[in-house]
C-alpha cells in the first residue's frame, strides 16, 4: 500500500475556565464559526460544533500528521486569544485547561452530529458535569480526583 489513510472521527468536548457561562448566542455563534475556521486551517474537516454558554462539543476528522494534543492546544490557546484581542468580555476569557476527545466509529456519526446539534434541549434535562461524568462512563474512562 503506497498510502496511508485514516477516517478517525473525533468527539471533542471543553469548557469555559471554571464553567463560566460566558458565551451567549451571539458570541457563541461567532465564536463557533471562528472555531470551524481554525480546525479546517488544521486540516480537520469539521461536522458540527455547538454547545451551551460554558462549553462545546465537536466532531471533525482527525488530521493524520497531527495528534488530538496538539490539535486541541492549539485551538483552544488560538480562540481564547481571538476572543479576548476582539474584547468579547469585559473579563478576561479562557478555556479550562483539560478537554475530553472520543472516537466515534463511522456508523454512529449521524447519531453524534445529532446529539451536539441538539446540546440546548439536553442541557434542559442534565447539567454539564451530569454529561462528563456520562460520557466518560461510556468511554469507560476512570478518572481519580477532579475533573
């Protein structure tokens, strides 16, 4: 095989520093759409991003010659720069520092795309730290202290 090819749907989530319900519509929206820029300037072609006024989702595809660690470092250090050099808050803004990312097979992306598009009616029903703790039940990740 004289290439490589990979498909790797990635599911990321990250809050705001704290939890800190910053992004209203309006900014949320702007912000997304400097996001969706920023991951395709990465070669990550992006699916969907949404999410509430304290943290985002979203489902792209994994640039091979880039790892998630790197990916995530540098969207969320390049957008909360963005967001603060264009004075959306008074405070300053910034993004907690962790981050979850799980793969998605192929023949559930449809269902995830489903599930970030729709975050404004889950969040109705289940807090922020009620879905973390759900999704990493479902990845069966473990994890010892805060988070």
């Amino acid at each position: 095989m004289s290439h490589s090819l990979t498909r790797i749907w990635i599911h990321a989530v990250w809050s705001t520093k704290d939890r800190f319900p910053f992004m209203k519509n309006d900014e949320r929206i702007k912000i997304i759409n400097h996001l969706k820029t920023k991951f395709e300037e990465s070669e990550c072609r992006v699916r969907i991003i949404n999410g509430t006024e304290d943290h985002l989702h979203a489902l792209f595809l994994l640039n091979q010659n880039e790892s998630i660690k790197d990916i995530m470092k540098n969207i969320k250090g390049e957008s909360s720069h963005w967001i603060n050099e264009n004075d959306f808050y008074k405070a300053k803004f910034s993004w907690q520092i962790g981050y979850g990312a799980f793969s998605v097979s192929e023949s559930i992306v449809k269902n995830v795309e489903k599930y970030i598009k729709n975050q404004k009616e889950h969040h109705r029903k289940m807090s922020f730290q009620e879905e973390w703790e759900l999704l990493l039940k479902k990845h069966n990740i473990v994890v010892k202290g805060n988070h």
